[in-house]
C-alpha cells in the first residue's frame, strides 16, 4: 500500500511568508536567502541555496548548503513535499552523501518535467559540530556550552529569549522548513555517535499513521518501534503530523559505503512509494538492500553499562544474538586486570557495540533490542 497523499497540510498552522527573500549576495556562486517560499523555486531544476541559521562570536554567519529539487509546475498541489536532512550531530556523517549523491541523480529527471513533487535537502546541518569534528553544537559565551541540537527543536527564536543554538534550530524549522508548510514526509539521516559500531536501523514511532510504512521502506536491519525524544527532528515532525523516521546509518566519521548505498536505494524506493517518479525510471545503482523480511522489529533496548574506568575488549558485534547473561566483553584497568565482566542484560539482538577501548565509568558499551513485534 502506498503512502496516502497527506492532507495535513491544510491543517498546520504555518508560518506565512510572502515570498523567498532573497538577500542579493551570493556565496560560491549560490544565491544567499533569508527564508524559503517553494512557490518561487523554478519548476523542473534542482537549486542550491544558503542560509544563515545563526551568528558566531563576531558576527560571522553560519551558511547552511541547500538543495530544493522543484518538479513540474504543477507539482507544488499534486505532489508530495520530502525533506532530507543530516548531519544534526557534527560527528555523523554517512547521510551526508545519501542526500548528495540523491540530489545528483534527481538532476536528469527532475529537467525532464516529470518529477512530480518537491525534495529539500539539507546535508550539513550542524556546520559548527562539523567544524569541531564533533557531536554538538558549540556556543563560546560565558567560556562556551554545547547543546545538542537534536533535542531542541522547533527552537527558539532571540525574540523569545532563545539561545544562539535554540534559534538556530528555529531557522532551520521555520524559514527552511516553513513551520511544516514546506514538508510533508520526512527523513532524518544519523549515525551512531563516535565510538561506536552498528547497523542500518531507524526509530520509527508507529503511533503516527503513515511512520510503519515510511520505516518499512528503508529495508533497515532494525527497525525500533519507539516513542522518539523530545525536541529531535524527528519526534517534533511527528509533534506536527507529518511522518518522519531517523534513519541510523552505521558508525561516525567513517563513510560506510554499503550501508550509504542502501540508504539511497531506500531513498528511490520512497520516491516511488510517493509518486514522484515516473513510472519507467530506474535507480541509478546496484542493489545492496536485505529484503524486508529479513528486518529485525523491537521494541526495547538493554544496555550494558561499565561500571569502572578503565579498558574495554567486546566479544560480540553489530547483529548478533544473544542471550540474557552470555559473556559480551571485558573491563581491564591500567595493569591489565580484569575489574569487570560484561554480560548481556537481556535475550536480544546486539544493536550497537563499543569499539573505543578508553571507557569512563556509566558509559553504555553495548545495545541489545529485544521484544520483535510483528508489526
């Protein structure tokens, strides 16, 4: 069953804007815009955008790359609008070229004037994290704080009293995304955060109509039924109505290439899932996914937790089943002795596993799933 042509927009309370503002500067060539209008991006062309989400200390803009894939004229009411974005967390990069290398094949269809409905990209939303080569975002007042992005959207503007990092995440939402009215589906591309070593798997919150399907299509190794967390992307696009999934795509700072051209395949399947394909194209790449049957649902994690500081030496990986209390790894201190053995809190699946030996004490080295549902 395809995913059913959302009438949500109708009922969003959407931030009106007249038109895309358009500063008259420019930046590598791309026009530098203060807020976007779908309605005045040329049909049938792919066009690239920056905008300022943010100042730093000394004024000096944060420009964030957009990509808006505009199909026919009329495809603004008879299409849907997707959103694919990544990179939230500075340190997570995989999706970054998922929605490069998309937006590079879309080219030759989108021209053609049969693409049907919108895509807006955004592959490096967290500039700052990226620039410090890690997960947060970085403000230098009062000798600096970080925050992570993911847990503060819609944000808050400086009006209201919002942070630099709460307003900049209210740009993204409001003149990017115009307050739900530029999106109606939506992916959120992520990885595991530095240290750390998994699959392709996604939170999916079923409780919104139109989230299974969406998460079904990505084909992933795991597929977590999960209730989201507040003020990420993802749940505040559900908060909103519109389905959304994050979609974690293996390890940071490492771009696996198998798990980023299974993504892009789940990408194409989607599109043609909305109807924005024509019904003679085809994917410009190899199959790599696994079949849906051969995905993993759960509902629960189980989280093995060191209890010491020291070194860690896991003896299990990414997919692996397990059973309530098997042995799963070693903590080591600095003359090598054992101060503790690991085990597994519950029968599962093995989600994510630690592969940075330097450990604190309460840091989680290995997720389990469990509890599969059928659904």
């Amino acid at each position: 069953m395809k995913l059913s042509t959302a009438s949500v927009l109708a009922a969003l309370t959407a931030q009106a804007f007249a038109q895309t503002n358009f500063t008259g500067d420019t930046l590598q060539g791309y026009p530098i815009i203060e807020y976007l209008d779908l309605a005045d991006v040329p049909a049938n062309t792919i066009s690239r955008f920056w905008i300022s989400a943010a100042e730093a200390q000394g004024g000096l803009p944060y420009f964030l790359p957009i990509f808006v894939a505009r199909g026919s004229a009329g495809s603004l009411e008879s299409g849907r609008r997707l959103s694919l974005s990544a990179s939230i967390h500075g340190d997570e990069l995989n999706g970054i070229p998922v929605v490069q290398r998309v937006f590079a094949a879309l080219r030759d269809v989108v021209s053609s004037g049969n693409f049907n409905g919108t895509v807006i990209g955004i592959p490096t939303q967290n500039i700052n994290g990226n620039i410090l080569n890690q997960r947060n975002f970085f403000s230098s007042s009062n000798n600096g704080f970080f925050t992570n992005l993911n847990r503060v959207f819609p944000g808050t503007s400086i009006a209201e009293g919002g942070s630099i990092a709460t307003s900049y995440a209210y740009t993204i939402w409001n003149s990017v995304w115009g307050n739900a009215s530029n999106v109606d589906i939506a992916v959120d591309f992520h990885t595991l955060s530095t240290g750390s070593n998994g699959p392709l798997w996604c939170y999916a919150d079923y409780r919104l109509d139109g989230v299974q399907r969406l998460a079904e299509l990505t084909e992933a190794d795991v597929i977590k039924i999960d209730p989201g967390e507040p003020g990420s992307i993802e749940t505040t696009w559900v908060d909103f109505g519109v389905p959304a999934i994050t979609l974690e795509i293996g390890p940071a700072k490492n771009w696996n290439q198998t798990l980023i051209s299974r993504s892009q395949e789940f990408v194409w399947r989607l599109l043609d899932d909305l109807n924005m394909l024509p019904s003679n194209y085809t994917a410009p790449q190899e199959a790599t996914s696994i079949g849906l049957e051969n995905s993993y649902r759960a509902t629960n994690f189980s989280t093995s937790v060191a209890e010491r500081s020291g070194w860690v030496q896991m003896n299990v990986v990414p997919l692996q089943d397990v059973e309530e209390g098997q042995a799963v790894g070693t903590v080591y201190n600095s003359w090598g002795d054992v101060i503790q053995n690991l085990t597994a809190g519950a029968s599962g699946r093995v989600l994510t596993v630690r592969v940075d030996a330097a450990v604190e004490q309460g840091a989680g080295v290995l997720d389990i799933v469990y509890n599969a549902t059928a659904s």
